[in-house]
C-alpha cells in the first residue's frame, strides 16, 4: 500500500510536469506565476518526502515520473513524435520506477 510519503513525490512529479510543460509554453506573465508557483510545490512535496524517504531513491522516483509525465503530455498534447522505442523505454522506466518503490518500502519496515 502506499504511503503519504510515496504520495508526495508523485503530487510533486506533477507539478515537476506543470512547470517543464511551462518553461517551454508560458508566453504571459500569469502563466510564468504559474509555472514558478509549480517549481515552487514541485519541490516543497519531494523535500518533504525526502525527510521520510531515502533521499536518492525519492529523487530517482520523481525525475522518473517527470520524464514519464512529460514525455505523456508532449505526444498526448503537443503531438509530439510516438515511437516503439520511445513507448519500451517508458515502460522500462515505469518497471524501474516500480521497483524502486517497492524494494524501498520493503527496506523501511
């Protein structure tokens, strides 16, 4: 079952999507708030998960959300280019994130 740690880097994995779909989009200055605002939260929830958590697996499991979050947003959003390369490395990183979590929580108790 998952914690309220492990639920805090994935609220914060959004918000690292929000903010890298942001730097890229934002064209008005409420639009940077925004994105600032989601730099901002983004962190805040993985810093807080990071005092439970194992600092490096936490960080590998957020960055792996965000890349996995980005890489959904661009092809679903943005029409970025779809692969099958693309789509296996993805669910390579998804069975590595997985895994990651669950030998983590596994060593906690």
């Amino acid at each position: 079952m998952m914690n309220k740690h492990w639920f805090r880097v994935i609220i914060g994995a959004i918000f690292e999507v929000s903010w890298v779909v942001g730097f890229k989009h934002a064209d008005t200055w409420w639009e940077w708030v925004l994105t600032a605002a989601a730099v901002y939260l983004s962190f805040y929830f993985l810093i807080k998960a990071g005092e439970v958590l194992p600092a490096g697996t936490a960080y590998a499991v957020f960055v792996g959300l965000g890349t996995l979050g980005t890489t959904l947003v661009g092809i679903l959003a943005f029409n970025e280019p779809i692969s099958v390369a693309k789509v296996a490395l993805v669910v390579l990183l998804l069975v590595g994130i997985g895994g990651l979590q669950t030998v983590t929580t596994k060593e906690a108790n």
